[in-house]
C-alpha cells in the first residue's frame, strides 16, 4: 500500500466555508474512488502581519493509503481549482510520504513559527520529486500546502480535524470506541486511576492530537461530572 499526502491551503476568502471543510470534502472524495482516509490533520501557521492569510492561516493533509501510485490522487489539483473560493489564492502539495526528506520536514517546520516565500517553497518541491501548483490569484497557499505535507510526515503537529467516525462521536463513549478508531488515550496526571470502565463525554468536539504519527487525544478528570473529558475544548463550549 502507498500512503499519500495531499496538502491544501488558502481556499477561502473573508465570506466562504474555511479551507478545512473543503480538505474534509477531499478526503470523502478520496474514498470515494477507492483510496482508504487515514485522516485530515490542521495545521497552524503565524498569524503575522507579513503574511498574507484570510482568517486563522492554516493549512490541512490529507492522508490516504492506495494500491495505485501517486498519479491516483492527481485528481485533487482540478478538485480544489473548482471548488476555492473567488478571489482565494490556492496552492495544492501532493506526495507519497516515503519520499519526504528531512528538508521539507525542516522547512515546515520554519513556516509554523517565521515566514518562508512561494520561491523556497517551489525550490524544495522540485528537488524532492514532490508535485506542487498554485492554483490561482498569487499561489500564496503553495508554502501552507508544502508546509502541512511536511507536518503531517513529521507527525508531531496539528490536529485531527476528521477521522472516518469522528465528527459521527455521541456524546458519551467509552475507552473501546476510541481505540476502534485508533485513537489513543493520553490521561492527564491527577488522582483518578483510568479505568476501561470510565466514561468519556466528547463535549460534542474531538479533536486528537497528531503525535509519534497517531491521534491522541489527551483527557482529564471531571470529578464534577465523574467522567473524561478532553483538554482541547471548541472555544465555544464551557464546562
């Protein structure tokens, strides 16, 4: 099996859907035509005046796994062309993941904390064999498309914003659901001893982490509620 990468960013403008449900919509796409979803993962660049972004700046992988080469998931390129939004500047990155080299990997992680050009981005891609396109307006979303990629192969940043089952969660599981969906539990030290027993409530929101490659999600106790909650709350939710 081959494991692919497809990294997106700058789909949106200030009025439209975020570039997050557009990476949800590929990864259904994806398996729809016979690729297996491992996932899609955000990723959080500067919010620095000297970058161009439309509202949070980041970016999201896609992660599939195919019986096919590469040229399998070109479809992705015309897919997110026809479907950013006006006026957005898209760049989409599409790799396997054995052929990420420790250079994208460096570069990545350069993007989450200072900023790198479309030029350094391009530059990379094209010594690594690694297919990326701007789609339009000034391709300013190539460095967040590479970047994710590059994050997702480094496995030690972002979140999970879907995995198959995720967003489906009711609102109390116990710990064999999460590990159906090969979600591994990271308690947070207090005085409660984790139990298989115990129950969780998801708060409506699951957001695992991406760490050592695999979704964690880290929990503490609720002894008002006498359950699991996780640490990582939509800013919506109060508890």
């Amino acid at each position: 099996m081959t494991t692919i990468l497809i990294g997106i960013d700058d789909t949106d403008n200030a009025h439209s859907r975020g570039t997050g449900r557009l990476a949800r919509l590929l990864s259904a796409e994806c398996e729809k035509r016979d690729m297996r979803p491992l996932g899609v993962t955000r990723h959080q660049f500067p919010t620095d005046p000297a970058i161009p972004y439309t509202s949070h700046n980041s970016g999201a992988c896609i992660a599939v796994e195919t019986n096919d080469n590469i040229e399998r998931a070109h479809f992705a390129f015309d897919y997110v062309a026809q479907r950013a939004a006006e006026g957005a500047d898209p760049g989409v990155c599409i790799a396997q993941a054995d052929v990420i080299e420790e250079n994208i990997v460096e570069f990545a992680k350069a993007a989450t904390n200072r900023v790198v050009t479309i030029q350094d981005a391009f530059s990379l891609a094209g010594e690594d064999s690694i297919e990326l396109r701007g789609l339009g307006g000034t391709s300013q979303g190539v460095i967040g498309a590479l970047a994710s990629v590059g994050l997702r192969a480094y496995g030690n940043d972002g979140r999970y914003i879907d995995l198959p089952g995720l967003r489906e969660l009711p609102s109390f599981v116990d710990i064999h659901c999460f590990r159906r969906m090969g979600i591994t539990i990271q308690y947070k030290t207090n005085n409660h001893k984790a139990s298989d027993d115990d129950v969780f409530n998801t708060l409506g929101w699951v957001r695992p982490r991406l760490i050592n490659s695999k979704p964690v999600l880290i929990v503490e106790w609720s002894e008002k509620n006498n359950v699991w909650i996780p640490i990582d709350k939509s800013r919506k939710h109060k508890i």
